[in-house]
C-alpha cells in the first residue's frame, strides 16, 4: 500500500493526460511468464479441463463476487473422495486438515490498493481467460498475461469503459 494516498491534483494530471490520448503511466518492466513457486497440491488445469470441469467449479466466486476464491482440501475432496483416491498426490491432498484453506502460491494478485471485482467482469461478458491466459491448456500455471495498471485501463479503453481513477481505486473521499 502506497505511504501516502496520491494528491488530488496529480490524479487530475493523469486523468487529463489520458483523456488528451497520452500515457503519462509507464509500469515496471515485466518479464512474462511469471513463475511462482512450487504448490502446495499439485494440480493440473489442463486435466480437469479435459474431464468438462470449468472454472467456476473450483473458483465460484468469479461469478458474482469480487474474488473469485481458491479451493480448499474440502472443496477437493468433493470429487476427490472416490475419483483417483487411490493416487499418491491425492491421498497427500486427503491427508490436509479437513476445512483449512489450502496455502496456495498466488499467480495472479493485484495491489492492495485496488479494487477489482470478478463478478464485475464476468456479467461484462470477458472470459477467464482473457485476464488469465490459456489456463485451461496449462499443467503448471504461470502469470502470462499482465495485470498492471496500465493493461488494464488499455484493456478498458479498447471496450469503451471508463478509465475514472475512483474505479479502482480509494481516493480518500
């Protein structure tokens, strides 16, 4: 979180310097993919994926909350509890205490600071992966599309959706 929120009068600059069709932004170079660390299950997209298994199943929700959420051991288990019990990796997965989260390596985060909604962009009509890539055909994931600010206000300048600072961010109002 930044130290101090940002003065009234630079937010007007930025807002006037992207209305006049300017880039006065510039993010931090990003080297893409991102690899993150080792998770704590293993898991693999691309098989559920194949098996018709989409991402709101795992992630609900994406579909009318801000965060889309991550699955816990319980949420696993649902499936998990008879199909391919008997794989070393699942009984790993059975053996986590029943209703704690499942410490998972974040891929894609954004700021603290901002505000982003899932369900927000799910009733927009954008897919999944749009934001996160081809996750569906992944064994491993890494962050393969960019979430800095200034993809995402490209992304909204290119629907014709308004880039207004208070959007996504608190402006201490």
């Amino acid at each position: 979180m930044p130290s101090r929120p940002l003065a009234p009068v630079s937010l007007g600059v930025v807002f006037l310097a992207f209305a006049a069709g300017q880039q006065p932004y510039s993010s931090p170079e990003e080297e893409l993919p991102r690899r993150v660390g080792p998770q704590p299950v293993a898991f693999s997209h691309a098989a559920h994926a194949a098996n018709r298994i989409v991402c709101r199943d795992c992630h609900p929700g994406a579909a009318d909350r801000e965060r889309a959420g991550l699955p816990g051991r319980d949420d696993c288990m649902l499936c998990h509890g008879v199909i391919a019990a008997d794989r070393a990796a699942i009984q790993r997965l059975a053996a986590l205490p029943a209703g704690r989260p499942i410490a998972w390596e974040r891929v894609y985060e954004v700021p603290g600071f901002v505000f982003f909604s899932h369900s927000e962009h799910v009733l927009a009509g954008l897919g999944c992966e749009q934001c996160h890539g081809s996750v569906a055909d992944r064994e491993v994931l890494s962050q393969e599309v960019s979430v800095n600010m200034v993809s995402c206000m490209n992304c909204h300048a290119s629907r014709n959706v308004s880039n207004e600072c208070f959007l996504c961010h608190d402006l201490g109002q």
